[in-house]
C-alpha cells in the first residue's frame, strides 16, 4: 500500500504545482532626475501592476547619486499626484538603504491594482534609478 501511496502522492503535488496559478509582483523598472526647483521635486514612476497579495513593495536602486544630507525620499502611491493614496508613507533614502527597501503596505493594496513609485526631493538635484515590485 506504501509502494503505491508515495508516487500517487508526487504525482499529485507534481500537476498541482503545475495547474495552479501563482502570483508575482511584475518588476519595473525606474529612472528618476527630481531637482526641488522643478515640478515641487517630484517625480512617478510609469504604473506597476500589483500581481501578488503580499502587501510589502520592494525598491532597489541601482544607480544612484544620494548623499547622506540630501532629503530624498520613495513613496508607493495610487496615482501620480501627492495628493492621492500613498500606501507606504514617505520612505527616506540614503545612501546605506538606497540598494534595497522593504516597505509594508499602511493601507491594503488589491491584486490587479496598479500602483506609482513616486521620488521627492528637499534639498538637492537627485538622480536614481533601478528597479521595484509593487
């Protein structure tokens, strides 16, 4: 009964694995240059459709010329304008965060939504760029 239990059950798990559909946020790239002079030092990325349930958004900057002084911060939005959601808050951006942030969702964001990566600057001209899950 074990002999047969076993293959049965692989093959089981096997088509499950298959025939189930998965979830993974898109990755999505960005390119931000935001001065404070210019547009209020804002600057969105083009919309992420947010594929998964997870309620977390992964950042990761791969180019970039923050300085620790600069007030340059990410924010995950509904829609490219300051005035509308914002499901992370303000994230501030240094140079010993900037390669990787992990930030929870303070407001639920659905499956299918599309969401903004939007930059903001205070202080200096800054230039980013790099990658993000929504």
């Amino acid at each position: 009964m074990k002999k047969k239990l076993i293959p049965g059950l692989l093959i089981t798990a096997f088509l499950f694995s298959i025939l189930t559909p998965t979830g993974f946020a898109q990755k999505k790239s960005f390119s931000f240059n935001v001065t404070p002079s210019q547009n209020s030092g804002v600057a969105y990325s083009a919309p992420n459709p947010k594929d998964d349930t997870e309620q977390k958004g992964y950042i990761y900057t791969t180019k970039h010329n923050i300085i620790s002084s600069d007030k340059y911060y990410y924010n995950i939005r509904k829609s490219p304008s300051t005035s509308a959601t914002s499901y992370t808050g303000y994230i501030r951006v240094t140079p010993s965060n900037a390669k990787k942030i992990v930030k929870a969702y303070s407001k639920k964001a659905n499956k299918g939504q599309s969401l903004i990566l939007q930059a903001d600057t205070d202080k200096y001209s800054v230039h980013s760029e790099g990658y993000w899950y929504s």
